[in-house]
C-alpha cells in the first residue's frame, strides 16, 4: 500500500505540471494572437495609456530614491578605498544592468497585475468572458493582446525614464561626497556601451510579457466569486513578482553568454 504522504506528494506534483503547462499554452496563444487580425487598436492606446502614464509617478519616485539609497552605498565604500571617482562606473553597472529593469519591473507588477486580474476575475464573474466568446470574439485577442502590446511598448520606456532618474539622484549623493557633477558624468558616459545598454534593455520585454500572461491566466482562471478573485489577484501578483527575478537570472546568464563575458 502506498503512503499517503507519496499520494499528497505525487497529486501535487501532477498539478503543479498541468498549472506550468496551461500557463505554457496560454502564454503562446497571446503571443500568436498579437499576429493575427482583428487588431483592437483604440484598447491598445487606452491600456498604453494606464500602464504608462499610470505607472509613470511610482516608477520615478522609486527610482529615485532607490538610486540615492544605492549611491550611498557604493560612495561610502568608494571612498574608504579612495576610489570614489568610479562612482559613476559604479551606478551604470548596477542600475543600467539590473536594479533598474529589476526595481520597474516589480513596481509595475505589483500595480498592474492586481488590476488587471482584479478586472478579468470581475468579468469572468459576471460571465462577460463566456458572452464575448458567445458574440463569436476571441477573448484573448480583444482582453489580452492589447494590455500585453501596451506593456510591451512602456515598460521599456518606464525603465529607460527610471535609470535616468537613478542615476540623477546618485549625481547629487556624489556631490556629499565631494565629487564633481563632471567626474560623476564622465564615468557613466565612459560605461554606457551598447553592450550595457542592451543586457538592461533586454530585460523589460521579457518581464512585460511575463507581467501580463500571469495577470490575464489567473483572471481568467479565476473562480469563487469575489474571494476567489481576492485569492487569484494576490497569487498573481506574488507569482509576476518572484517571476521577474527567475528571469532576471536567466536572461543575464543567456546575454553574458552572448555577448562573451
């Protein structure tokens, strides 16, 4: 007779392989969906609209200050070895590379993925879902595609916007430290190389996709009535959250691979 504990243990196992299959599979029918016709381009603007210019103001204050908090770090450290004219260097390899796609990525997870979970479990609820397949409309391609093309487009502005603020504030902590704006800029002009560039700018298009196939699985799959949207909102945004990390690691091993480093 087997134990109950190998039965507990194998059931979860098997659910935990159908869960990253369905997943699976609906992550490739949004990113095959965003190829084909119709194309909801007014949904589109209007969730470009909500994920950027609504993410834009906690995105920045937390850059910013997430830079400060870093130059701090790194310019006290700097300056017991009497190197601290590498702070510049400093702030472009760990802001450009990873704490910004990193820190706007968990930002805009922890925003958004509630949000549109919360709205998708509302309507899978309410049976508005079953009526748009019943009116003969995808509802991966008319609920989906555009919040997953809008991301797409801003998630790598946001970035871009938040490592400019980062590395202002860490500017200004060079200044405490008796280190002139012009040195400060030298050195991270001197490390903003394409090859930089592209392993932070990589990332946010990855995350955005990750971002928003957990938001709209979990609102879709979503079931209970208003708890079990509660329940789904809260595992999507823990789930995006711990997912952007995964790939952080994953996408800089494979792009250090790639570039030689």
């Amino acid at each position: 007779m087997v134990p109950p504990v190998i039965v507990a243990l194998v059931e979860r196992f098997r659910l935990l392989v159908e869960t990253v299959q369905d997943y699976t599979l609906f992550t490739f029918e949004t990113l095959r969906a965003g190829f084909r016709r119709p194309f909801y381009v007014q949904e589109t603007i209007h969730q470009l609209h909500f994920s950027l210019i609504g993410s834009l103001a906690i995105v920045l204050v937390s850059a910013l200050v997430a830079g400060q908090a870093l130059a701090i770090q790194l310019a006290r450290e700097l300056t017991n070895t009497g190197t601290k004219g590498e702070l510049g260097h400093m702030m472009v390899i760990s802001v450009v590379r990873a704490l910004g796609p990193v820190l706007t990525g968990m930002v805009v997870a922890s925003r958004m993925s509630a949000g549109i979970t919360a709205e998708l479990g509302a309507m899978r609820s309410s049976d508005q879902i079953d009526a748009l397949v019943a009116f003969g409309t995808d509802p991966i391609r008319r609920l989906v595609v555009p919040r997953n093309v809008a991301l797409v487009i801003a998630l790598p502005v946001l970035t871009i916007l938040g490592d400019g603020l980062a590395m202002l504030g860490g500017a200004f902590v060079g200044l405490q430290y008796h280190l002139t704006w012009a040195l400060y800029w030298n050195g991270v002009m001197q490390y903003l190389t394409p090859k930089n560039l592209l392993v932070g700018m990589m990332k946010p298009f990855f995350f955005a996709i990750l971002i928003v196939t957990t938001a709209c699985w979990k609102g879709f799959r979503s079931e209970g009535g208003a708890k079990g949207v509660g329940l789904a909102t809260t595992e999507s945004v823990v789930i995006a959250s711990v997912g952007i990390l995964v790939t952080d690691v994953i996408t800089t091993r494979l792009l250090f691979r790639a570039l030689g480093w």
